[in-house]
C-alpha cells in the first residue's frame, strides 16, 4: 500500500482504525438516509447511538495520531530548538561570570561549575613527569630541531640505477654525535 504524496506511513488511516472511521461513514450515510435503528446481534439499536460507540471505539487511535503528529513536530525542532538553548545557556553564563567571577561557587546555584584552580606538582610528580617526557621522547625518536640539524648529510650522494631497474646506493654515512647532551646550545 503507497502512501499519498507528502504523508508519512504513520499518517495515513489503516487496520481497525479504517473499519471503525469506513463504519462511521457508513452510519451517518445511513441516518442521512432515513434509517433510524440496525439490529446488532438480534437487538435494534438507534444509529445515532451505534454512531456514538464507534467514535468512541476510535478516539484511543485519533488520540494517538494527534500525540504522534505533535512528537513529530517537535522532533523536527529539536536542533533549532537545541540551538537556542545553547545560546541562551552560554549567554547566561558569561554575564553570571561576569557578576560573580569564573571560580565563584555561586555559579553551582545557577546549574555551572565553577573554573578550579589549576593544582601545582609537588618536585616529585615534577621529576617523575620529566622522567616519562624523556622516556616517551626516546621511544618515539623525537628529536629538537638542534638535534635535527646535526643528523644533515654531506657531500653528494652517489645512486646507480641497476640493469633491472633496482636502485643501488652507497649505504650512508652518519657524521658523529656532538659531545654535548641534547644538542645544548654553545
């Protein structure tokens, strides 16, 4: 079954909720009509009541309709909606920084934290903390750009290209380490 342009399948009328609104029709079509009763199951019963107990057999599936068509609606807002919100939120706190200051503990009032004090190392987290930079600069091969710049190569490379195309190089050679520690400046 296609759904008519523009509607969603939750928007269009099926199952039960199609045979009470197709009998609703029906019912009214048949008072407009002339027919004043239907005997239901042996009993006569009036259509305007029959028309009364159909719609509200319905009214639990219209209601759901209506609920859904409105989450929808508000789903299909929720970014601007978003938007807004962060705006409104980012504003608010800058003036209430600003009235009370960034470490103030009056923010928490309003919903934000307040901006802690950085806490300084104690000289052993110091020490240990240069000791894994060292470690991790070794392992990586890190190098500072004094260091860098004693690696550079001299003289003119030599390559010969092989018969079958294969690149044959001089292996090269590396000038010696200075004597100072970590490249230090003279």
């Amino acid at each position: 079954m296609s759904t008519p342009t523009g509607m969603g399948p939750e928007q269009v009328v099926k199952g039960i909720e199609l045979r009470l609104d197709t009998l609703i029709t029906g019912l009214q079509a048949a008072a407009a009509k002339g027919i004043t009763q239907l005997n239901v199951m042996g009993t006569p019963r009036p259509i305007a009541d029959l028309l009364s107990s159909a719609q509200a057999a319905v009214k639990p599936w219209k209601d759901n309709r209506a609920a859904r068509s409105v989450i929808h609606a508000n789903v299909q807002n929720r970014a601007s909606d978003t938007q807004v919100a962060k705006s409104l939120l980012e504003g608010v706190k800058a003036a209430l920084v600003n009235m009370y200051g960034a470490s103030s503990q009056e923010l928490t009032t309003y919903g934000y934290k307040p901006k802690k004090a950085r806490t300084k190392l104690t000289s052993s987290e110091n020490v240990t903390a240069a000791a894994k930079r060292t470690l991790t600069r070794q392992e990586r091969q890190t190098k500072g750009s004094r260091q860098k710049a004693s690696i550079q190569s001299t003289g003119t490379p030599v390559v010969t290209i092989g018969p079958d195309g294969t690149l044959i190089a001089p292996p090269a050679t590396v000038p010696p380490a200075s004597a100072k520690p970590n490249g230090a400046a003279k």
